[in-house]
C-alpha cells in the first residue's frame, strides 16, 4: 500500500497537485491547460486516463484554467463548494459535480478529504487535507494570513505544502501597481516569506517528513529567498526534525513523494 503526492505546477500561472493511492488518483486544482497537466503527469510516469476527480479550492483563473477541457475530455467528476461553482460561467456540457462544505469530510475512493475555510480575496477559499493509509497530506495555499484553524488543521501532516508567495521588500519596490501590492499583502492576499517563516518556527509541529513551499512568486519572489527563510525558521526550533524541505515549480513537477 502507498501513498505519492506531486505538486505538477505552482504560482500565479497555474496551480496542480495529484494525489494518488493504488485505488484513486485525484488532481487538486486544475490550473494548467488540459495538454500542459497530461504532459506533467505523463512526466512522472502517471497515465492522463483514470484519474477520479478534480477537487477546486476556489475560482481563480490559476486553479481552474485548464478544467473546462479536461473535464470533458477525462469526464472527470469536479468536487466543489457551492458558491465557488456559482462564481464560474461553466460550459453546460459539463454536469458531473459533486458539492462539498467547508469543515465537512467527505470520502473519494479510499481517500478523506478534509476541506477549511482560509483567508483569501475569493468567494468561498478552502484549503485542505487528505488521510489514506494513515497518511495525512495537508496543501494550503493562497491565503493572507495563518488563523488557528490553519495551524491545527495541518498538525499530523507527513507531508506539507505550504504558501511562501512573495518576499516583502521585492513585492514593494516591484513592477505591480500600489493597489495590487496591496492585494497582496492584505489579510486576504498572500503568505509572504516572513509569515511562513514565523509559522514554521513557531506553530509548526514539525512532524512533516517533506515540506514543500509552494505558491512562489516568479516576479516578486526567488527560491533561495524562500528557501533560506524556511532553513532559519526550521533552525531555530527547539527539536531538529528530519523534515524535508523542496521548493514547487511553475515551470515543471516536483519529485514523486512516497509514503
């Protein structure tokens, strides 16, 4: 029995992860174009066919550009809150969805899927986690800030993948307009690396073997920047973990993480 996770695709041009077992293979977020997701997977050894569902965390374009086309294609089930399904013009052909709550489980396969609220600048953002096998997998992403539903909802994660969007002084001497930065760095914006940081110094159980920082900022952001806030904040921890860390691309899928 296992459990592999890959992040396929991470920023503000297109957000995917497959989460798999040997009974179902979920995409979480489908935000690479349809042909763009089947390469990725075929990447990593993992047929285009098959797959059990699409879960969407909220409407924006980078988490749901490629689901018109590969819901039709794959005839894949799209698992949704309400509001998040009302904020998209859908093409009627598409019928199969399948609503879920916010802090309400529900099951796909042999997978638990735990969605919870989070802040962010959408109608209905949720983030999330996943149990199999006694495997928990937690994947949080574009949110402003870190509640405590956050903090304790992604305690007993084996595996993590976390925001660190944007460093602060690069976000405020960047090309984005005023009211834009602004966006960003709201309470409903994005994590920058310093609240990430703090996060994982402070609030993270450090029970993750891998951690994989995710949602980086290609404009205002760069790896070794994020990298190294993570590497201090994990340093200062009172018990040194064996935990992992990686960095998520936009630009190709991480490794394939086993459990």
């Amino acid at each position: 029995m296992s459990v592999r996770v890959c992040v396929l695709g991470s920023g503000s041009k297109g957000n995917c992860t497959l989460l798999a077992t040997e009974k179902t293979r979920l995409l979480i977020d489908v935000g690479l174009s349809c042909r763009e997701t089947y390469a990725r997977l075929a990447a990593i050894g993992e047929p285009p066919d098959g797959l059990d569902g699409a879960i969407i965390s909220h409407e924006h374009t980078d988490h749901i550009n490629g689901l018109r086309v590969l819901a039709l294609d794959a005839k894949l089930p799209i698992y949704i809150t309400r509001p998040t399904r009302d904020a998209v013009s859908w093409d009627s052909r598409i019928q199969s969805f399948e609503h879920f709550a916010a802090s309400e489980k529900f099951t796909i396969g042999d997978i638990e899927v735990t969605p919870f609220p989070i802040p962010h600048d959408a109608v209905d953002p949720v983030a999330f986690t996943f149990a199999a096998q006694g495997i928990r997998i937690s994947l949080v992403t574009d949110l402003g800030c870190i509640p405590e539903v956050v903090k304790q909802r992604v305690k007993g994660s084996h595996c993590l993948i976390f925001e660190s969007n944007h460093d602060l002084e690069m976000l405020k001497v960047g090309p984005y307009p005023w009211y834009v930065k602004q966006r960003v760095m709201s309470r409903h914006g994005h994590l920058s690396n310093n609240a990430t940081a703090d996060f994982l110094a402070e609030d993270f159980d450090g029970g993750a073997q891998v951690l994989v920082l995710a949602h980086l900022s290609e404009t205002n952001n760069h790896p070794e920047i994020a990298r190294l806030s993570a590497e201090q904040a994990l340093a200062q921890r009172a018990r040194r973990e064996n935990t992992k860390l990686l960095l998520a691309s936009q630009i190709r899928p991480t490794e394939v993480f086993w459990f």
